[in-house]
C-alpha cells in the first residue's frame, strides 16, 4: 500500500463553515463571524458548544503591540495611541492635489479652490492627527486630533455584547461592536492595518473583559 507523504503545511486560508476571508484569522484560525476555531486536525469546533473557552485560546499565538501603537495602563483604565500616518493615503491625497492644481490652471477656480481645501485638510489629517482610545469600566472614548474628522465618539460599556474587525473595500478595517440588542455599531473606522486592528480588540476585550461570543 502506497504511504501518504506530506510535502507541505500552511495555514488556513478562509473560514471553514462561512468560506469567507474578511472575519477570518489565520494565525489563531479564528472567525468573529462564525466563532470557530480550526484546531490542529479537528474539523471546526464551535466555542459556544464549549463550556469554557480558555483552554482553546491559550493555544493561539499571543498578539503582540505594533510598533505604532502606544498602550498605557493607569487605575483609571487603558489608554491606547497611534498616528493616523498612511504613506499610500498621503500619495493618493497628494495626486489629487495635483489633479486640482490643473483644474484651477483651466480657469475653474471655484470648483478647483473647494476641492484643494477638501483634500489639504484630509492631507493634514492624515499627517498629522493621532487617534487616541480610551477605555475605562463605564465606556469607551474615540478622540482624534488636532484635525476633526468626524470619529469622536463615546461608547458605553455596558452595551457591548462582543467585538468584531472587518476589512473595507478600501483596504483598511473598521473595529465595530455588537451590543446586546444585536445592533451593530462602528468605534473606529479607518484602521490602517490587520495588526492594529486585531490588537485593539484584544486589549479592549482583556480590560473590560468582555467575551469573544457570536453575534
């Protein structure tokens, strides 16, 4: 009888009951979507079958800080920083400059003078703002300066029935939470990568212990 030899192993690339990728994370085999876990050979185990979940989760990898973020920890709560920085937004607001520069150049000063302040604001922004989140045991605060942008808002905790990320169309991810009447509301839009993302899930839900349960 022939012997089956396995040339190579990765990770998993999409959830195994819903096929999708977007609330899929292939280090922990975790979906927000369908609250599985692939583990090992086991087809999907569903956590919400499992009376404690601990177990599971302390077989995933730990998520480590982004060298962007700054997290800090007081009696008060937790404090989580980073810059809204994105070279590819900053090259794309900037080629929109110079597409405006040349509409002002054709004599549409209006319409090019009301697209350069738009767009010189959303530049700055991008540059120079820092989004600041701040968690304590009563809510969650999103603040983002020196230039508004329209994401300050407050959350509070004790609607929160879990947390979920989800990729945009635009290639960043948006943290959102489902509260306990199974609404779903966004905290922060715009996230500029996977990894921030998932760590500002992880810690808000460490702080506040909130538990990861389907939606």
């Amino acid at each position: 009888m022939a012997k089956l030899k396995i040339i190579s192993q990765s990770l998993p690339t999409r959830c195994e009951i819903c096929h999708q990728t977007d609330q899929f994370d292939a280090e922990t085999g975790y979906c927000s979507r369908c609250f599985v876990v692939i583990v090992g050979e086991n087809p999907s185990i569903n956590l919400s079958k499992i009376e404690s979940n601990e177990k599971i989760f302390t077989k995933t990898k730990k998520i480590s800080k982004p060298k962007e973020v700054t997290l800090e920890v007081n009696n008060n709560g937790i404090t989580i920083s980073y810059s809204t920085f994105d070279k590819d937004t900053v090259l794309g607001l900037s080629v929109f400059l110079l597409v405006i520069s040349a509409i002002i150049y054709f004599g549409f000063y209006w319409v090019g003078g009301v697209l350069a302040l738009m767009m010189g604001y959303a530049l700055l922004a991008t540059v120079l703002n820092t989004r600041v989140i701040k968690v304590d045991k009563d809510k969650i605060d999103v603040l983002e300066g020196p230039f508004p942008m329209g994401i300050n808002k407050e959350v509070k905790v004790n609607l929160i029935k879990h947390l979920f990320y989800k990729k945009n169309s635009l290639d960043d991810y948006q943290l959102q939470a489902v509260l306990i009447n199974n609404n779903v509301i966004e905290i922060l839009p715009n996230i500029i990568t996977k990894k921030i993302a998932k760590y500002l899930k992880s810690q808000i839900e460490k702080y506040l212990d909130i538990p990861e349960k389907p939606n």
